[in-house]
C-alpha cells in the first residue's frame, strides 16, 4: 500500500513550503475577546428575560466533564439581600447596583440525588471538587462571553467567598452546592481601557516548562508595560510584580476549605 503524504497547503511533497508568516487572524469573536474588561459601574436597564436565557444557554453550551453539568447559577433579585451580599463582598456597591448578580456554584447535589434515589453511593474526593469548580468556570466564563457579546458588562465578585457561612445563610444553599463567585452584569456605565496581559510567549511554551531565568525576564517585561497602563489609568502600583507580592504575601480566606467540607467538599 502506499503511504499516504499530507501534502498540506503548499501542494506536492516536493514544492518548497511556503515560508510567509500569515498574518494573525480576524474575526467578531477574536475583537471581543480582545476587548474584555470588567466592569464596575453599571446602568440602571433590566437586562430582557430573553438576553438571560440567551446566556445561561451559552453558559451551558461550555464543555463540562463527561456531561457532568456541575454547576449552578442563583440569580439574587430581592434588593435587601443584595445590600446584604454588599456587606459580605468587602462592600462591593456594585453588587447591589447592577442590575443582574448571581451566585456561581459548584453543584454536585442533583448528582448526590440522583445516586441517592438509585440507593448507591455518591463518592467526594478533591476530583470531584475540581471538576464542579472548573465546569462552573468554564460555564461562568461562557456566560461572561454571551453577556459581552450583546453589548453587557460584567464584574466577577470573589468576595462572595469572604464569608461562606453566612453567604450559606442568605443563600440556603444545601449541600454539594459550593458558592464560587459571583457575577455582575449590566450596560455599562462607564469605559475602563483594556489591562494588558502577559506576552502570549510567557504562557504559551513547547515542549517544556522554561527555566526561571526567561520566566523571570518575560515578567520583568511585563512589568514595563503594565506599569505605564497603571499610570495611564491613576492606578497607584508601580508594577505587577509588586501587586502579586503584596497580593500572596498572606494566605487568603483561610477558613474556606473547612467551610466546603461542611458543605460535602472532600480535599482527599
Ligand atoms: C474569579 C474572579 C474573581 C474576581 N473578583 C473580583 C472582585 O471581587 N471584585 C472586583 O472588582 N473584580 C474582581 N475580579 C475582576 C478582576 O480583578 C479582573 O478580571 C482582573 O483585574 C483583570 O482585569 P480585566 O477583567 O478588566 O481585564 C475577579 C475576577 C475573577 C476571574
């Protein structure tokens, strides 16, 4: 038999590959993308029954680990409990103030009712804890893009893990439901720039993890740039370098992983 040859765009396996680099792609999805930045000052409009489904659906249409669907979405609609969660978040006005805040959970509790209806055991080990935090991510994430792309803004609020037992309270969750963070959505109010990130090349490597050295050069550079957007936007840091130390210097929310245990986490 003859093998087969993947002659590729070029043409024949003889023909000298084309040595042009194209140029980086263009498209709707790749501008918004570009253009993420959170919002923090919102429009007072509802946001449509329709634009919520439209995004929840987005949201659920995120790959979930072997279909597993881990995650839930509490919608907070009454305003006392949003001034509530204010206080709960660090006092994040906005929490209040925008017009749509959910609570995104990890949910393994309809799983748990389903082994418990069938009499079999519903096993909990630091896996399954993994994967309801990481498919409520990805279906967060999904949702932020539905919301971005119908001309919302949005904030994620990881102050809603500052106080897991009393953020249970307000929000009765059972358990095998876990809070993660919290997501606000709304017109915005105002235009914050677009922060800069690392180089692609600092995240993207092949083959191997580099060595400390180049990592080290790339933040340095990084550094540079991001500083100049700090100043651009009066933002008092010096560098990134210098947030992440302060940021890690101290361990945060300390009580969380036993909280999640109460909550029917296992971190074996
Ligand atoms: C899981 C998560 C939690 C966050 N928590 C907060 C928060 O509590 N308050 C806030 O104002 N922004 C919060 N943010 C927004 C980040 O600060 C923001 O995404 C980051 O600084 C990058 O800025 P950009 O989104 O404008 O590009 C959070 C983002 C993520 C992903």
């Amino acid at each position: 038999m003859i093998p087969s040859v993947d002659t590729g765009p070029t043409g024949g396996p003889d023909e000298t590959p084309n040595q042009t680099v194209p140029d980086p792609p263009m498209n709707d999805i790749l501008d918004l993308l570009a253009g993420h930045r959170s919002v923090r000052r919102f429009k007072p409009d509802p946001i449509p029954e329709p634009h919520l489904d439209a995004a929840v659906r987005a949201g659920q249409q995120a790959a979930t680990s072997s279909n597993i669907q881990a995650y839930a979405a509490i919608r907070i609609t009454d305003p006392a409990t949003r001034t509530r969660l204010v206080a709960l978040t660090g006092g994040q006005e906005k929490v209040a103030a925008c017009p749509l805040f959910m609570a995104i959970c990890g949910d393994v509790r309809r799983h748990r009712l389903v082994a418990n209806r069938a009499g079999v055991p519903h096993a909990a080990n630091l896996e399954g804890f993994m994967l309801a935090v990481i498919d409520a991510t990805l279906f967060a994430q999904n949702m932020v893009i539905a919301f971005e792309s119908m001309g919302y803004g949005t904030c994620y609020v990881g102050g809603l893990r500052n106080d897991l037992p009393a953020l249970h309270e307000v929000l009765g969750t059972p358990d095998g439901v876990w809070p993660l963070f919290g997501l606000c959505v709304g017109r915005p109010d105002q235009e914050p720039s677009v922060r800069p990130r690392l180089d692609p090349r600092t995240v993207l490597f092949d083959d191997r993890y580099p060595e400390d050295e180049a990592v080290l050069a790339a933040i340095d550079d990084y550094d540079r740039r991001i500083s100049n957007w700090y100043r651009e936007n009066g933002i008092r840091t010096p560098d990134w370098s210098s947030r992440i130390r302060n940021h890690f210097e101290e361990p945060h929310r300390t009580a969380n992983s036993a909280w999640y245990r109460t909550a029917g986490a296992s971190f074996e």
